[in-house]
C-alpha cells in the first residue's frame, strides 16, 4: 500500500493529540508558521491538515484571532428523562449542587405565563448551581408550583428535585425541552467562571406530572465548550 | 452579582416582555426609546437597560446602534423527535421551505468521510451541500454524503425541487430507522456567515447525523451549520413513571429531616418515632394519587421496614441479601400487596410473583437471565434501573 500523503499523516497525529487532551479546551493551537517549521514541511500542507481538523470541529479559527482547540468532552443525553444531575452521573461525572437561592417568591409575568397561573400567585424558587470537581458546569433556576407542602426543608444541595417530587407522588412524566445558543450575560457568566459573551446552551424544561399538570419549569445555562449534546432516535 | 435576588432586575424583566406582549409588538417592531420605557414602566432607566441587555443575550430583542431595540423574530423549532424532512416539517408548520444546492457532485469519499459512513476511503460518494431557507431566510448549510453505491444515479434529481428522503424512499426504497445526531456550538466562519445571512463569529449550532436503515447500514452522514439566530432545538421526552422507587435516600426525604444529611450516611434505622408518621402520612398520599411504590432495600433496615411494606408496598427489591432471609422476606410480603420482588444478588436477580409462588425458588432461573442483565445490569447508560427491572417482571410474568 501506498504511504500516506503527508497532510494526512499530520492530520492523524493533531487528531490523536487533541483527542488524547494534549490540549485543553480553549488552547489555542499552534500557528501554521510555528508547526511549518516544527515539521519542515510547507504551509500548504500544514494548513490542508488543520482544514480537516476545523472541518470535523476538533479546531475552530476565529478570524483575526487565530485556532482553539474545541474538543468537548461530556456528551449530554438527550434521550432520557432525567435530572441534569442524572445525566451527568450516567456519564461518570457526579456533580456537587450549590444552592444559592431557595425561597417563595411571587410568580410575576413570564414565570406565570409558562406555569398557567397568576403573575401574582407563589412559585419556589430555587437556583443551583452543579460543579464538577471545582468547576461549575451547569448553573440552573427552577420554579416549582407552590403544590409540594414544606418544600422549602429539604436541601437541595443534597437532594435532586425528581426525587423530591416522586416522594410526593407528583412524577416528572413529560418535558418539552428547548435548546438555544446563547452568548451567556454577565452574571451567568461570573457564576459559571466564564467571560461575558462566551457560547452557552440555554435548556429549558417544563415538566408535567402524570396528569398533565405542569410543575416544574427550569431554565439552565451550560457553557457549551465541554459539551456535546447528542441522541439516538429510531 | 447576586441578581436571583434582585427583585428590580426581575421585575424589569417581566414588565418588558408583559410590554411586548400587551402591545402585540411583532419581529422587527420596535420598543420605545430606553428613557421612554424606563418611563412608561415606572422603573429606573439603568435597570431597564440591564434588563435590555440580558434579553438581548437571550435572542428576544437586538439593537441597532442608533436606532434602538427591536423585537427579535421567534426562533424556529429543529423538532430534534421528528425525523421527517427538512421541508416536511416546516409544511406542516405553515412555513414555506426553501433550499439553494451550493454543489451537488460525485467525489472520492477520502479519509474523514470514508470513516464516517463505514466505508473505503476512494470509495465514492454524492456530496449535497444546500441552503436550507425558511421564508426566504437562511436557517442552515446542510451538507449530506451518501455512499454512491447505495443510490446510483441519483445526480438526475433536481435538489431544489425534491426532498432527499422522499426519493430514497420512493426511488431506493431505504427507509431510515436510526438517527444519530451530535450538537455541538461553534462560531460562523466568514464563508458560513456569507451564505446563513448573519454575521462572521454569530454562534451556530453544528450538527452532525448518521442515518442508519433498518439492516443498520450507514446512508447518510449529514453536517450542518445550523443559525443559532433563526432556530432552536426542540426535544418532547417522557416516561410512564408511576412507581415510586423508595430507597432509603427517598425514604430520608419523605422523613423531611434536616439531620439525615449526606455525612449520616441516610441511616433511616435512627430516625425518630415522630418521624415515622410523616412517613405513613405520606406514603398513604401517594396511594390516593393511584401511583404505584416499590420498595428497595438491604438487609439492616427489613426488621425496620417491614411494617410500612406490609402497608403499602406493591413492589420489593432486596439488594445483596442472604438468600434464606431474603426468601422469608419475600413470602411475608407476598402474603399481603406485593406483587413482584426482585432478590438482587451479585451474579443474579431471582424473580418472585404471587401469581406463580413456586417461582419463589431461589436460584431458578425464571426467565432468561443473560438478556435480563445485559438489559438492566449493564445496558444503556451505566447505571442500574430497578425501574425498568420491575416492569420487565411483570410484563414477563
């Protein structure tokens, strides 16, 4: 067989580098010139390599800023009906929950209009941020309608919410899940350690019980960088 | 920093979106001049432009410097379920589709592609890359290979005109059963911004998907660059769950004691009698609901337990216990409600049902064991699911 023309061969080792996490989400990539003269061999070459690396989304070039790296490495399920916090666990990474705000609070506009009730009606409201190790991941706010007695006594750093609603024998049936692309606001982005304008996934879920009801509506924002968010349909 | 608790903020919020709503303010309609809504709302003009701004970042409203807000067009839905064509989907939406074929040609399929469809390298391949347009407006590039032995000929369509999976399965009679879809979030590159109509660095979604035929053969591997301006995604999921899973986490839940935290271990043998009560108030709730409870325990709490499993149970699983106790646990508890337990042991699960006591046998095998645990012990995802386990009993019963 034929040996391999060069750009493939390079491909192949960029490819086996970034997959293997020599670098970290983020990096920037070696410039054309910097890897011409570490391979001795010319920038056309050099750059059909890294063309196929930005084809399959391993690198990203920015205009005028230059190549990250963009590999993602927590895949999110989209198939199951499941926590934030179970979908991560089916993937081997358990999170920490931090809650930073639990209380009642008055519905107002846009939470009434999702929850059908109104504006001046009590939802809790709970927003919660999940780390994995140090690093928060997820930064989620969720409004719960004010039908689970004594809510506020359970702790949510501990506790996920389906299974506290379960134990109420209100059970998360259906979710209509919407996903955006967002360039994350400010405070989102301090909570989630990240700069102003960085890409994130918006996810919102509104939950019925077995009835139909809707009980839950959460809004979470995921910086997208480690993420990538997949299905199987049949 | 703190803005879940900045009630001015929220409120801001609610009063513009309530603003655009009352006024039937349409995409591309504009609101008032900041001071003027800061006004109109009664609420301070810094808060107001915050609240601008955070709405801005979620694709609602966009400015024009110079001219002010606008309200943004609504987003259409990618119904990530429906795996109808493009312009199938958006018919039926009321939505005129569209597509503009950049380029359509034979090519060798090289390494990237090759890998993607299972196939050899020179092998050849169709390469389709469309516009695919909603109202007139670009929604995403689309670029579908399919491996040219699968559908020769397929360069006499006419791509603008006729949708991909309506000829395959008219002309080629494939039928796609399986979808496998990868998003990921990038920015626009100048050629992407160029043709999706939007700026160079806008953020897209790049989705990528294998379809599969039933025969599980690859047909179709398909990226595109989808604008995160113009769409979002949309994904129904659901679940029949009415059994309520009580383990002891749920079980130190339902005692609602705040000194059953993580470092006590949810040791439900020392909760207080007082506790206990709760426990039947709400155990008895879920009942009412008509919602179904299985319990899932280990041996230190059965003496413990016993009673509110006599009560309510309708299901028992008992994990790694010794088999003598297990099996006298589990003929006490099918003298009353329950109908299924599960005895779980490392290498094993041994079913047990009212309706057929001499299965009670430990160590029979009831049903096929290797599918059983391929499906429920090591199957998707890497957790257990006693859920499913006990829905498989009873369907198989």
């Amino acid at each position: 067989m034929a040996k391999k023309a060069l750009y493939l061969q390079l491909w192949e080792k960029f490819r086996m580098q970034i997959l293997a996490g020599e670098y970290q989400y983020g990096e920037v990539f070696p410039t054309e010139r910097e890897l011409e003269i570490q391979y001795s061999c010319d920038r056309k070459t050099i750059r059909k390599a890294l063309n196929l690396l930005v084809e399959e989304s391993l690198l990203v070039r920015i205009t005028g800023k230059g190549t990250f790296v963009c590999k993602p490495d927590i895949r999110l399920s989209l198939e199951n009906l499941k926590s934030f916090s179970g979908l991560l666990r089916q993937e081997g990474v358990e999170t920490e929950k931090k809650v930073l705000f639990f209380k009642k609070v008055e519905a107002g506009y846009r939470v009434a209009k999702v929850l059908n009730i109104k504006k001046c009606d009590e939802v809790y409201k709970c927003v919660r941020v999940l780390y994995d190790k140090e690093n928060p991941i997820v930064l989620e706010t969720i409004y719960i309608l004010d039908i689970f007695p004594d809510l506020l006594k359970f702790d949510l750093n501990i506790y996920s919410l389906f299974e506290v609603m379960e134990s109420f024998g209100q059970f998360p049936t259906k979710v209509t899940e919407d996903i955006l692309a967002v360039e994350l606001p400010e405070t989102e982005a301090q909570y989630l350690n990240k700069e102003t304008g960085d890409p994130a996934y918006l996810i919102s879920d509104i939950t019925e019980n077995q009835e139909g009801k809707i009980i839950e509506y959460n809004r979470a924002y995921i910086a997208s960088e480690r993420f990538v968010l997949s299905t199987d349909l049949s | 920093m703190a803005r879940h608790n900045n009630l001015c903020f929220e409120k801001a919020l609610d009063a513009i979106e309530e603003y655009i709503d009352v006024h039937g303010l349409k995409e591309n309609d504009a609101l008032p001049a900041e001071r003027r809504l800061a006004e109109e709302l009664m609420m301070s003009r810094g808060t107001v432009r915050e609240a601008l701004k955070a709405l801005e970042c979620e694709g609602k409203i966009y400015k024009i410097h110079g001219k002010g807000n606008f309200v943004e067009a609504e987003r259409h839905s990618v119904d990530i379920n429906d795996m109808q064509s493009f312009s199938a989907a958006e018919k039926r939406e009321g939505n005129i589709p569209s597509s503009k074929v950049i380029f359509f040609q034979m090519m060798k399929a090289g390494e990237m592609i090759a890998e993607k469809l299972n196939i050899s390298s020179e092998d050849k391949v169709y390469s389709l890359c469309r516009i695919r347009k909603i109202n007139g407006k670009p929604v995403m590039i689309e670029t579908a290979y399919l491996p040219a032995v699968i559908v020769p000929g397929l360069e006499r369509y006419e791509f603008e005109e006729e949708s991909l999976y309506h000829i395959l399965e008219r002309d080629y009679k494939i039928e796609i059963m399986n979808q496998e879809l990868n998003i990921q979030l990038s920015r626009a590159s100048d050629q992407e911004a160029a043709r999706l109509e939007i700026e160079p660095g806008d953020l897209v979604y790049v989705e990528k998907a294998a379809a599969r035929t039933v025969d599980n053969r690859i047909v179709e591997y398909t990226k595109s660059i989808i604008s995160s301006k113009r769409a979002k995604y949309r994904i129904r999921l659901s679940r029949r769950e009415d059994i309520l899973m009580l383990d002891e986490l749920k079980l130190s839940i339902l005692c609602n004691e705040e000194k059953l935290k993580r470092q006590e271990g949810y040791a439900i043998d020392s909760i207080e009698a007082m506790y206990w009560e709760h426990v039947d108030q709400a155990l008895a709730q879920v009942k009412r609901n008509n919602s179904k409870i299985c319990f899932y325990l280990v041996d230190d709490v059965m003496e413990l337990m016993m009673r509110y499993i006599s009560n309510y149970a309708d299901f028992l699983i008992l994990n790694r216990m010794e088999r003598e106790k297990a099996k006298m646990y589990v003929d006490q508890a099918l003298e009353r409600n329950v109908r299924v337990a599960l005895i779980v042991e490392d290498d094993c699960i041994t079913i047990c049902s009212e309706e057929k006591k001499e299965q009670i046998c430990i160590g029979t095998k009831v049903i096929d064991m290797e599918e059983f645990q391929k499906k429920f012990l090591f199957g998707i995802g890497r957790e257990w699911e006693p859920i499913k386990c006990v829905r498989y009993a009873l369907n198989h019963l």
